[in-house]
C-alpha cells in the first residue's frame, strides 16, 4: 500500500468535524503559549515604565509646554532635531533629549564631579556607534540615570550588565507615531 493511500485512508477515519475541533484546538493553545511569552517579555523588560506623554515639537528649549513626568524625562514636547550621538562633556537640555529618546536613542546620563565613573560609562556608551549618548545631568538626585521612551532606570554606582541590558532592550526602536 502506497504512503499517500494509507494517509487518505487515515484522514477519511477522522471526521471533518473532529479535524476542525483540533485545529481550533491547537491554534488557541499556540496562541495562548505566544500571549504568555509576550507577556513575560513585556513584564522582564529593565526601567520603570512612565505614562507617554506624547511626541509634540516645541519651537525652542525655552517654548513653554507642559511639565515633563520624570527627572530626566522620558517622552513629551521636544525640539525638532537631535543631539548628536556619543559622548558629551556637557549636559543635553531636557527638550533636546527627548527627540533622541523618540528617535531610539538611549541616554545614559550621571550626576557627579567623578571623572572614573564618567570614564567607566564612556567605556560602556562607546561600544554603540548610534543611538547612545553619555552626558552629564546635574540636575538630578541619583547618581546615573538610564533614559529611553517612556522607560527609566536610576543606579547609584556603574552596573555594566544592568546599562548594557538597558541599552541591549531599547536602543534604535523608533517611536514616531505613525
């Protein structure tokens, strides 16, 4: 008997109507298995995540506009173009950040007169030819933040893994809305 014979014979044993049960079947329990994994991807990501305050564009650094929810901020009304990616030896106004944050960018920022911390953190932001920027920040109480859209991270000594899990997670996913 012939391998396409003993499987028509096969099929015609089960009913359609039973066929159909277990696909349906099948496809809610694949469906339950990937809304489970994306939840607990969602669920593991590194940072605190904040209420999106939206993409608006302000004419300058000095445009008044609503108050931003976090220190550094994390989303809301910024300038319409970026800072450049890399290192900076002076802090980015909060306005100018969050067009980077929008754009994918991460921002690693520290508070501190600490040239090794500094030093530790350059090493790690310079593995990443875009979409990461280390700058000073003194404005804020921790130590080091680590900002992306919506998503914020405090530490108050270097992490390595941590950064780099912060960065791996949000870097270069674009947030414009469409």
């Amino acid at each position: 008997m012939a391998k396409d014979e003993r499987h028509a014979r096969a099929r015609r044993r089960i009913p359609r109507r039973q066929r159909t049960a277990i696909a349906v079947v099948a496809a809610v329990l694949v469906a339950i298995v990937v809304g489970y994994f994306a939840y607990r991807a969602q669920a593991n990501l590194p940072g605190a995540q904040l209420p999106d305050q939206g993409n608006r564009h302000i004419a300058g650094p000095d445009a008044p506009h609503e108050p931003y929810n976090s220190e550094p901020p994390t989303s809301g009304p910024h300038l319409p173009y970026i800072a450049p990616w890399g290192v900076h030896t002076r802090p980015i106004v909060r306005e100018l950040q969050v067009h980077n944050l929008e754009d994918g960018g991460v921002l690693v920022q520290y508070n501190c007169d600490c040239p090794a911390l500094a030093e530790k953190l350059k090493a790690i932001v310079q593995r990443y030819d875009r979409y990461v920027i280390l700058a000073p920040y003194p404005e804020m109480k921790p130590t080091i933040a680590l900002t992306a859209w919506t998503r914020l991270d405090t530490l108050n000594e270097v992490d390595e893994a941590r950064i780099t899990r912060f960065i791996e997670a949000y870097r270069g996913i674009d947030h414009h809305r469409k």
